[in-house]
C-alpha cells in the first residue's frame, strides 16, 4: 500500500514528523530534537543515543530538510555537502548520519549520496 503525504509548510513539524518515524525504524523512543531554532547544529537535528532497544546498537544523528518548493538537485547536492562538513565537526562523529528530506526523489542526489 502506498500512501502520498501532503508537504508539511512547517519545519518545526517535519522534524517532529522524522523524529516520530525514526523513532518507530530505530524501535528507540528516547530521539530528540538536537538544540533548538538559532542555535549552532553542527548540521544535526535530532538525535538518538544509543539504548538497549537500538537497532545495531550506535548512535544517530538526522538532519531534516523541509523543501516545501521544488528544489533542483545541483542545489540539493550542494546542501548535503554543508551540512555533511558542519555534521563532520561535531561531538557526534561515531554516529550514523542520515538526511531527511521532503524533496522529490532523484537519481542525481541518490547517485551524488553513494559517491560520498
């Protein structure tokens, strides 16, 4: 079954949204929002440090992206690679890293993702 979600027009709710999935993938409830609006992120959103009822038992980090106008993919791309550098810098370096997006699917961005 496949369902199509309306995009979100607000970036505080997209990342509860992500924390919520997340949360039910890594079956660990205890993901939460990294700072808040202002503060320096490192490139992180949320995170999940690792519990007992992790799945592969590490920590994780998510960075989400709200595009709620069509984003090209050279642009998109670009914007990973910011984000990947801050998250590079950060205290969370043995964590999974993953980006959350509501852009639209692309081979372009998937391919540029694999390559890095």
């Amino acid at each position: 079954m496949n369902f199509i979600l309306p995009k979100l027009n607000n970036a505080d709710d997209f990342e509860e949204l992500v924390r919520d999935l997340f949360s039910i993938k890594f079956k660990n409830a205890n993901l939460q929002r990294y700072g808040r609006s202002g503060q320096k992120q490192n490139g992180i959103d949320i995170v999940g440090i690792a519990g007992k009822d992790h799945v592969g038992n590490s920590n994780a980090a998510i960075q989400c992206k709200n595009h709620i106008i069509k984003i090209n993919d050279e642009k998109l791309c670009a914007e990973i690679d910011t984000e990947l550098v801050a998250f590079d810098s950060s205290s969370f370096k043995d964590s999974k890293y993953y980006f959350a997006t509501s852009a639209l699917n692309s081979t372009n961005v998937i391919n540029h993702v694999k390559s890095i």
